[in-house]
C-alpha cells in the first residue's frame, strides 16, 4: 500500500460514491471529508454505504467548507491527519473531490509514485512571478485581511476591501513565509505532509491563512516550499478552466479528449457523465508509464474558449449576446451603403444589382416599410418588414441582415428620411463601405411640385438629419470606408462616381463597367434651391448649385471627400 487518497465531497453523493469505491477496492485507503452544511441524517446514510469497507474508507471531522474560505484548508487538514495517523503504509497522499474522476488505472498511477518516492507532485508558483490571479486581487489577497464570504457578503467584501486598500492596511507575512499559489488538487509524500501539519508555526500559520482571500490555492502550495525535498510544480488531476477562471465542466463527448491528455485524474466531471463513470468502473483507458501530457488538449480548450469568449463575427443569438464594444467584428461581411444615388438615378437598383452581382434593396430603414429586394417579405431568417419591429433593435437587425444575407454582398439604400438608429454603428463598422451624395434629398423635394413654402421646414429638418449622420461619419471613430461627395460635384461627373462605388463594393467583380442609368431630369432645380435660401433655409449641403440651367456633366470632377483609408 503506497497510495491514500483523501476526497472532499459536498454534492452528487451518488457519484462521490462510486469515485470512493473505485479508489478503495483498487488497493487506495480513502479519507473523506463531507461538507458540515450537509444534514446530519443524510450524512448518516451516506457513511452507512460503506460500512461493508469500513476498514478502508474513514470519515472524518467536518467543516464547512465555503469557496474563498478557510474551511476548504482545515477540511484537507483533518483528512490528511486521519490518512497519516490511521494508514502507516501510505507513502503518497493524494487530494481529489468527489467530482474527479481516475481517467487511467489506479495500478498505473501507484506505479509512477512508486517510482519517484521522494517528490511531491504540487503545483506551487510564486506570487510575484504569474499573472494566474482572476477578479483583480493578487499580492493584495495576503496583504489584506477577507473575514467576508465573497459570495454571500459581496457587499461587505468590497467595502471592507477598498477600506483597507485606503487605509493602506498590510498585513505582516510569518516569519520565512513566501506566498506561492497554485491549484489546490496536489499528490503530496508521506515526510513533506507530515512536516507541514506538525510545522512549529502552525498556530500562527493558521491563523494568518485564515483570513487569506482562497486559502486552498495558496496554503499548502506555500509551505510545500518549506519542507519539501523535491518538487514538480505540476498537478496530477488535469482542470481546465475558463477565462473567467471557472473550472470546465467535462461531459461525455469530451471522453476521447480526456484519454488523448493521458492524465491520471480530470475534474470536474458531469455527474450524469455516464460514459466517463462506466470508463472508472472498467479500469480507466490504460496507458503504461506514459507521462500525463494536459498540453495535448490545450489547443482545444484555447480554441474553444476564443469561440465563447469572441463568437463569430456578426453572430448574435440568446445564448451569447455581448457588451457592446465585446464583439467580434460588428457584423458578419462587407456590405454597401448607398446615400442619395437611388434619388437622383432612374432604376437605379436594378442597375447596381446587375453591375455589382450584389443583392440590392431599397430603403432599409424608410419610416413606412422595410423596403427588401423586390419587395419580398418575410427576408431571410424570417426578417419582418415591420418598420415598428425593426426599429425596437435596429441594429440587430442589421447584423441579423448581413448574418442571413451571407454568400452575397448585401446594399442598402440609406438617407435622413430613414430611421437614424444605425447612423453611428455603419460608421464605426469597418465592413460598411459607405458612399453619400450630400443634399440629394433635396430633389424628391424639387420633384413633388410642392410649392416651396411649403417644403421649407420639411427640408431644414432633412438637412440637421443629414448633417448629424455626415458628422459620425466624418467623426475619428469612423472606420467604415465612406467617400461623401456633394450633389453639386455628383452632378459634374455622375459615371465617375458610380464607378468608384461599385469598384468599393463589388472589388472582385469582373466585367466591363455598363453604361450608368439615365439622371432624372432637374431643369429648374437651381431656381427651386435659390427658392429655398429666399425663404431663409439655406441648402448648404448641396453644394453650390446655380440658379440657371441644369448642370451638365464633365469627364472629370473633384475627387470625392475619401474619410477613411480604403479597404478591400
């Protein structure tokens, strides 16, 4: 007999159960600690279980153990002098939970101890040297004092947390006492557990740990340093744990995971795992003297906490809704945003489609209706076209648009007539390639025959839209690929301006670039606009348009306001 286990449990008694057994009929004795929470009559029938093995399967002294505090130590405490007290053969003691569970056979483990019977197999790193530490205490966690429970007292455990950090309180370490922290599951020899519960500081050790923030990371792993002999700073029981710092959580389908990783031990194991329990039973997936390899699974694990932590760009559902700002990537694939062109450009969707192989829909975002492709509804993943319904979260439905609309680059028509809710996300979407014509809302207005008079609050109301939506878009959080043109310089090169657009949008696209769709006629529109400042609105976001003759269009045309660097 060379190996004894000592085993806290506090839940899933039927598991725990079967775990003890396991170790217990391998050859292990077995020292279990249950929770003092639990009831005295169910603890009762639980001992009572293993009366049939009495003599290999002791019970000792409870305490309640609560996570962070002092109780998980002197339960390990009670268990480990029970072990060392009752077993004189043991040489090696092994620390586990009711929810971890032997991968491999127990034989196997008993031989690696075997044949290193002098160290101690403990996870134990200095303080000062990783940057382990998750939820913002590190050195503070023995410098300061936590008589609160951060579970139950959340409240008291700040306040009295950030009053000691004001009062610049510091605890005094014990003499020779360097902190070292590490995972609390350790195989400890006989001699380096003996030295550490009969340490002539104990009392004064105790005392001290007891009011350290997650004892059981750091206790043992401190006063290891102290009297061991040899040390590999490695567990035995592989854990994973998340970015939040919380254990994963094993299920059946992680089972040839588990037996890639080669380790002697895993935790925590789903209590109703029952492929992994019926694999315990067996024996355990034999791997001679092979070395437990936890490195072979990391990459898994890397990748999977990525997925859960970032998602996939776009994707948003139930399960996974982040902070705003905590996304990966906004939305899912470029997409074009087309300002003014769909008002002054007869057919101009259809063109564009055809131009850009893209799948063009109106406007998006009009007050009335959602404006689709050919004007279908429901869209893709069942998209409304409730205008009241998209405007209780516009913007998932955006990236719930771009999400479904993948496999073929998605363009909407946009303008200040349309709701403005998405007006800051398309700016600072770096898939948005974004292309304005400034003050083309003016010409469904020249077009409606209206008398000016009558148009003139509706336009001044249009133009603050407009100019709010162009300052997100000229804005240092912009980073979409936006180019604004006035209507004015539109007017003097109108191909040059299309083309560059569908180059942004559709840069893949092959085939020579169709003749643009005809303008829609505006003889009279300087006179509508010199109206219009007459009246006292001034149309500045149009440009300077004269008062004559409509302009006619030139080969070439100022270059259009380029916001941001271009991407592809």
């Amino acid at each position: 007999m060379s190996l004894g286990v000592v085993i806290l449990v506090h839940n899933a008694l039927g598991r725990a159960e079967e775990v003890i057994r396991h170790w217990a009929l391998s050859g292990c004795p077995v020292v279990v600690h249950v929770d003092s929470a639990m009831r005295r009559s169910r603890f009762e029938r639980f001992r009572a279980g293993f009366d049939d093995i009495s003599d290999r399967v002791l019970f000792c002294d409870r305490h309640r153990c609560e996570w962070g505090g002092w109780g998980m130590v002197a339960a390990t405490q009670s268990g480990a002098r029970l072990m060392l007290d009752s077993f004189a053969s043991v040489e090696h003691v092994y620390l586990a939970s009711g929810s971890c569970v032997p991968l491999r056979p127990v034989a196997e483990l008993t031989a690696y101890l075997a044949a290193r019977r002098d160290t101690d197999f403990i996870e134990s790193a200095c303080v000062a040297d990783v940057p382990w530490t998750v939820g913002g205490l590190s050195e503070e966690r023995f410098t300061l004092r936590f008589p609160f429970s951060w579970k139950r007292q959340r409240w008291a455990f700040d306040r009295y947390v950030a009053l000691q950090r004001r009062l610049a309180v510091r605890r005094r370490l014990p003499e020779g006492l360097v902190p070292h922290m590490g995972s609390q599951w350790w195989c400890l020899t006989r001699a380096t557990l003996e030295a550490i519960l009969s340490d002539p500081q104990r009392p004064a050790l105790d005392l001290y740990f007891a009011r350290v923030w997650i004892p059981d990371e750091s206790y043992f792993q401190s006063l290891a340093r102290r009297w061991s002999t040899r040390i590999e700073s490695r567990s035995l029981t592989m854990a994973k744990f998340d970015f939040q710092g919380k254990p994963h959580l094993f299920y059946d389908d992680h089972l040839p995971l588990l037996r890639r990783s080669e380790c002697f031990v895993a935790r925590k194991i789903w209590p109703r795992a029952q492929a992994i329990y019926d694999e315990m039973a067996a024996g355990g997936h034999p791997a001679g003297m092979a070395e437990p390899a936890p490195a072979r699974i990391d990459r898994v694990f890397a990748q999977a906490t990525e997925r859960r932590v970032h998602g996939r760009a776009g994707l948003y559902m139930q399960s996974r809704l982040p902070n705003e700002g905590w996304e990966n990537g906004f939305t899912a694939a470029p997409y074009g945003v087309l300002q003014g062109f769909a008002e002054l450009f007869e057919g101009f969707e259809g063109w564009f489609a055809r131009a850009s192989g893209a799948t063009v829909h109106g406007h998006l975002f009009a007050p009335e209706v959602v404006a689709f492709e050919g004007g279908g509804a429901p869209w893709r993943g069942v998209l409304s076209d409730s205008a009241a319904l998209r405007d209780h979260d516009a913007r998932r439905f955006l990236t719930n648009l771009i999400w479904n609309g993948r496999g073929a680059r998605q363009v909407f028509q946009f303008g200040p007539r349309d709701s403005q809710h998405v007006s800051w996300d398309i700016a600072k979407d770096p898939n948005a390639r974004i292309g304005v014509i400034s003050g083309a809302w003016t010409v469904p207005l020249f077009r409606s025959g209206r008398p000016v008079a009558e148009l003139r609050d509706t336009a001044a109301r249009l133009q603050k839209t407009e100019a709010d939506h162009l300052g997100a878009l000229r804005s240092p959080y912009a980073k979409a690929r936006i180019r604004i043109w006035t209507l004015a310089e539109l007017l003097e090169a109108p191909a040059e301006a299309l083309a560059q657009m569908l180059a942004d949008i559709a840069p893949h696209h092959i085939g020579a670039l169709p003749d643009p769709p005809p303008m829609l006629p505006l003889d009279g529109f300087g006179g509508f606009l010199q109206e219009m400042r007459n009246l006292g609105m001034h149309p500045y976001l149009t440009g300077d348009i004269p008062a004559g003759p409509a302009p006619r269009p030139r080969r070439s045309a100022p270059k259009p306001y380029l916001v941001s660097r271009p991407n592809a």
